[in-house]
C-alpha cells in the first residue's frame, strides 16, 4: 500500500491541498485541533486517527473503493489544525465525528497572520475558490474606512498591500478588487486624492510545497 502524505508544511500548502482534493470530490469535511498539552504525541494522535478511517490506500485501492460506491477519506495537518475529509459514498460512523458538507457550509480555516485572519474555503460561481472570511474581510475594511477617515494614509496603504502574501485565489482577488474601490469611494469622499500606483493589487497564484518531507 502506498502511505499518503498528510504532513503540510505552511498554512499556504494546507488550503491549497484542501481546495484540490475538494475539487476532486472530496465534499465532506470534519475540522478539528490536536490539544496543545500534547504536542509531543501529535504524531501518535495522527496515527490514530488515520487508522479509524480508510485512508492509507493507493490510487488502484481508492478506484475499487469508488466502483464499490464508498467514500474515499483524506487526512491534513499543519501545525494544530486537522482536517479530514471524505467523497460521495458509503460511510461508516467510525468515530462519532460529524462530517459537514462543503456545498452548504464553506470550511472556516485560520493561517498563520498575526492579525488572526481566517479563511473560507466554499463554494464560487465556476465551482470552489477560497475567500477572506466574513468576519475576517469587515475587520480588513473596517480598519482601512478608520484609517481614511482619520487621514492616515501610509496606514491605508500599508492595510491594503499587506494583503498581497495571501494566495491569489479568485475569491481572495475579487475581495482585494471590492476593497480598492472602498479606498476609492472614501478618499473622494475625504478629499484625499487616491493614487492608484500606491496600491498593488497582484491577480496571480504561484503553487507551493505542500507536504513536508
């Protein structure tokens, strides 16, 4: 059998590998943590929860699971934060764990931001993107309406460009699109005059490393 990575080595690695296997019909998900008093037995944890479900299967084992018409499962790590997440299918209640599917709940996810930003994971107009959060995004705007207002606008731009590490997905973009013509609405309504070489808006996504070696 072939052993599946579930190790990530970023926050940036985890939600890509999360939107790939979602886009692969891996629809249902369970989020949990591993308790921070145990983190030196996280990998004996990792170990047992892998072994509740099928999930240590090769490609030509994950096949015949699907013609048999059951879920194939998928375990992701990083740091803390694990996810498990299963196809269509026949399942079996290995653990008690409530599975919620991605098509009527997005996957609320943190990263590693000192600011506490967290991420959506769910569905889009062409299929499944990843978002800013609700809460997230407010709090973003928000603090930048504050910062017009008051007229600090080294504070402006340094809020909105602060945002250009966060992955370029097309939900994230559209965000940073919406919230550049906040800027541009408050600054008229401030007198400021906007600029809009101060504002970088980068529309691209390079693929990361997402499991660690």
């Amino acid at each position: 059998m072939k052993k599946e990575n579930y190790l990530c080595d970023s926050w940036q690695g985890w939600v890509q590998q999360i939107l790939n296997l979602l886009t692969h019909g891996y629809y249902y998900y369970y989020l949990t943590q591993l308790p921070d008093h145990k983190k030196a037995k996280w990998l004996v944890i990792d170990k047992r929860l892998i072994k509740l479900y099928p999930i240590d299967f090769s490609k030509d084992k994950k096949y015949y699971q699907h013609k048999r018409k059951k879920a194939n499962y998928a375990y992701l790590r990083w740091q803390k934060h694990v996810v498990i997440l299963h196809t269509e299918g026949a399942v079996a209640d290995y653990a008690g764990h409530k599975f919620i599917d991605f098509r009527v709940k997005p996957l609320i996810v943190p990263i590693g931001d000192e600011r506490g930003l967290t991420l959506k994971i769910g569905k889009s107009s062409d299929g499944f993107t990843i978002y800013l959060s609700r809460v997230s995004f407010n709090e973003v705007k928000f603090n930048i309406i504050e910062s017009i207002k008051n007229h600090n606008t080294k504070d402006v731009e340094y809020r909105f460009n602060s945002l250009n590490y966060l992955p370029g997905y097309t939900g994230i973009y559209k965000q940073r699109k919406s919230l550049l013509n906040t800027v541009k609405e408050h600054y008229k309504r401030n007198n400021i005059k906007f600029d809009r070489k101060d504002f970088k808006l980068a529309a691209y996504r390079r693929s990361v490393k997402v499991f660690v070696k």
